[in-house]
C-alpha cells in the first residue's frame, strides 16, 4: 500500500457521499462499494450511517455479508458510523426481525437508543486518540453501546453513555463525524488503515 490507502465506503443504503468527500480530505482514495469483487480490492472500509435493519438485509441480498464477515475476521480495518456502528456489533440488544450483524466489536448496542429522529442532536465528544480537543458529534436517532466486552476498548462518553468503541482494527461511533466538515475522525481511521497496510 501507498500513503493513500484506499478506502470503501459500503454503499448499499445510507449516507455515503459524505462519507466519500470526508475520506477524500483524509488524504485516502475512496470509493463506493457494493460487490464482493470491489470489497476484495480495498485496504479499509467505512460503513455508513443510514437505517441498520434495511443495509442488514441489502447486504443479505447483495451477497455481501458473508464476504464483510470474512474480511472483518481476517483483520480489514472498518469503521462504522451510527447504523454503520450496529452493523458491526457482535449483538443487538432489540433487533428487528430478519436483522443480522457483521459482527467485529464485542459489543452489545441499543438501536435509538438516544431518542427519535426530531430529538437529533449535536454534542462536542471527546475521542480517545483524536487529537485537537473534542469533535462535534451529530446524533441522528442514534445507539449507544450498552456494554462491551473485554476485548473492546471504550474511546469516547457522552451523557454516561458509551458513544466511541475499537477493537482491533474495528472501530465505530454513535455519532456522524461525515456531516460536520471536521474530517479529524477520518483522518484518525486512514491512519489505522495505513498502520495495517
Ligand atoms: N436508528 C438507525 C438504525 O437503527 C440508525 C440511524 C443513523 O444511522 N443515523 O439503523
């Protein structure tokens, strides 16, 4: 790999776009991704905010799940924003039917757990390892992380609330860092994804 690693943005459901333009100002070459073939060709992979239960089942059908789940246990760096975060919870504490996870955090979460969509907010977050003071965390009916386990590493609360977990190479945020302008925590997952590169 080069400086520019290049970095997915799963691209089934959800705000991918700013996803994108948040990792292009990272310095890493981003692209969307939506088939197998295209997750086997990136060093990291971002997966987005958007409605979890829907991308769950998208990837279900897109024949992308099995492939997420592979590419996670063999080490491939992935961070999950919001929905992005339940995607990669080991368990959810209320899933909808039909709802599966990639799994990678050893983590249970609490999906709207924070409230409904016209109770979004936003709250500056202090992020373990996300130098430069807090970051303005948007909260788009989003979940919290209601216990981890022994492998997680906790790295940002809000309210009490676990909001910021990583485990390995698996990172993931309640919150939508793509939507602020404020590219610190992309700049922080680029750097992962070169570290293992
Ligand atoms: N509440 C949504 C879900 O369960 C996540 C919301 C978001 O990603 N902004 O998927």
């Amino acid at each position: 790999m080069t400086d520019t690693p290049v970095i997915g943005v799963l691209a089934l459901q959800g705000d991918v776009r700013e996803h994108l333009i948040a990792l292009a100002s990272a310095d890493a070459l981003a692209r969307p991704v939506r088939r197998p073939e295209e997750l086997a060709e990136v060093d990291g992979l971002v997966i987005p905010g958007g409605e979890s239960t829907t991308m769950s089942k998208l990837a279900v059908l897109f024949g992308m799940m099995e492939p997420l789940r592979e590419r996670v246990a063999a080490g491939l760096p992935v961070y999950g924003t919001c929905a992005g975060m339940i995607l990669l919870a080991d368990k959810i504490l209320d899933p909808r039917a039909g709802q599966e996870t990639v799994g990678g955090i050893d983590m249970i979460v609490r999906r709207n757990a924070f409230g409904r969509q016209n109770e979004s907010f936003e709250a500056a977050v202090d992020v373990d390892g996300v130098p430069g003071g807090p970051v303005e965390g948007v909260f788009i009916r989003a979940p919290w992380v209601e216990s981890v386990g022994a492998r997680a590493e906790v790295l940002a609360v809000h309210g009490g609330h676990i909001v910021a977990v990583r485990q390995g190479n698996v990172m993931a945020t309640s919150f939508h860092p793509e939507l602020t302008g404020d590219h610190r925590v992309h700049a922080f997952f680029t750097d992962m994804v070169r570290a293992v590169g």
